[in-house]
C-alpha cells in the first residue's frame, strides 16, 4: 500500500511538473504571435508586424507581408502607412505598391494624407 501511494505521488508530481512547464511556455508563444493593430470593417485587419489581412465579402483571405503601421481602407482598397513613413496604396487582390515621390507621411484618412509642412523659408512653386 505504502509503494502504490508513493507512486501515485511520483506520477502525479512529474504531471504536474509537466503542465507547470507548459503553461508557463505558453505566454512566451503567445508573446510572440502577432496581434491586431487596426481593423477596417469587418474585411480589413492591421497586425503589430505590419502585415495586412484583407477578406473578400468573408470567402476569400489574402495576407499581404509588409510594414504598414497606420491603414485607412474603404473595404477593399486603402491607403497605408509604412514605419519609414511612405505612403502605400493597396486593394484586394493586388500586391501593396508604394505611392512614387510620397514620404514623411504622417497621417492618413479616407483617401487623403498629411505630411508636415514645408520648412520656414521654403517656397513650394
């Protein structure tokens, strides 16, 4: 009797050893997965790594790589903004370009962007 409980006791520490292990491995993974920055109704997701997931009225998902920190979308076709500041266009079922001769921007919203004004003494012709 005294064996069977200390292997009871034996099995029941190295369990709980193992599931202690795990769950602490657990928030290091989640940690690690990235997670959702911005969301343009219901078929345009920003994630923390830049990428940009657009789905088609829900059947189709396209995950587009890249390094968009702000999106302003309409559903299927949007502006971006990427960490060194370029303005990016993208719509469903093309590849994000970036906007030729458009960095420094700092905001968007709908179909507009804003960059910062020109330095004193500059004059724009």
């Amino acid at each position: 009797m005294k064996k069977m409980i200390q292997l009871i006791v034996s099995v029941g520490l190295v369990l709980g050893l193992s599931l202690a292990n795990d769950t602490f491995d657990r928030p290091a993974a989640a940690e690690s997965a990235p997670r959702i920055s911005d969301i343009i109704g219901k078929d345009t997701v920003l994630m923390d790594d830049g990428t940009l997931w657009s789905s088609f009225y829900g059947y189709q998902t396209i995950r587009s790589p890249g390094d968009l920190v702000s999106i302003s979308s309409n559903g299927h076709s949007g502006l971006g903004i990427t960490k060194s500041g370029q303005l990016m266009e993208f719509e469903f079922g093309r590849t994000p370009t970036l906007v030729a001769n458009q960095t420094g921007i700092k905001q968007i919203a709908g179909s507009y962007w804003l960059k910062p004004p020109w330095p004193r003494g500059h004059h724009h012709e």
